[in-house]
C-alpha cells in the first residue's frame, strides 16, 4: 500500500491550478485580507480577471485549512492572510509547471499559425 505524504496530498489537490488559487497565492507574498486580494488580482491581471468576494473567501477558506496560507492578523471585520511554506512549496511547483507548458507553446507556437 502507498501513503502519500502530505505534500503529495496537496499537490494531487492543488497541481494543476485554477487561475483563481494561482492568483491568490500569487496575491498572499505580503499579508492581505480579501479585498485588497480582489484589487491586487485585478491590478495583476490588468482587469481582465475579477474575483467575486464568495470565490475569493471560499478558496481562501480551503486554503487555510489545507495548510497553503495561514492568517497574519485577525484584525476587526478584517482577516489578514499569507501564504505559508506548503502555499510557496505549491506555487513553486506550479510555476515549473507553467514554465513547461511556456517552453512547448513556444516550441509548437508556428504549427498553429
């Protein structure tokens, strides 16, 4: 029988990932509460995405108790998160991920043209 660490576990879960997890990880490399991750993704993503605050505390939810952020600060009315060692071990993985699926788009790019 195999037992996968708990690492495992979460990249099986996480990897591949949702624009949605990936940019709020990306948003959680310095401390922030939900709605200034809904302005920092738009600002990232030039508009073009925009998270509803129910996506975002929802997968912020999961994210804590899967152990990939952990609160900063438990301000009034305002929860403060950041991402923690496991969140950056699964970003780190996802953006090798990302850079492979790059390297081969860019290989494959001119078949497409």
């Amino acid at each position: 029988m195999i037992v996968l660490s708990t690492m495992d576990k979460v990249l099986k879960k996480y990897v591949p990932m949702t624009e949605t997890a990936f940019y709020i990880l990306l948003s959680l490399t310095i401390p922030r509460h939900g709605y200034g991750i809904i302005k920092h993704v738009d600002e990232l993503s030039e508009g073009r995405l925009r998270l509803g605050s129910g996506t975002v505390y929802g997968t912020l939810t999961k994210m804590n108790k899967d152990g990939l952020i952990v609160v900063f600060a438990d301000e009034e009315r305002k929860t403060v998160y950041e991402v923690s060692d496991l969140g950056k071990a699964v970003m780190r993985a996802e953006i090798s991920r990302l850079k492979e699926l790059h390297r081969n788009a860019i290989t494959s790019e001119e078949e497409f043209v």
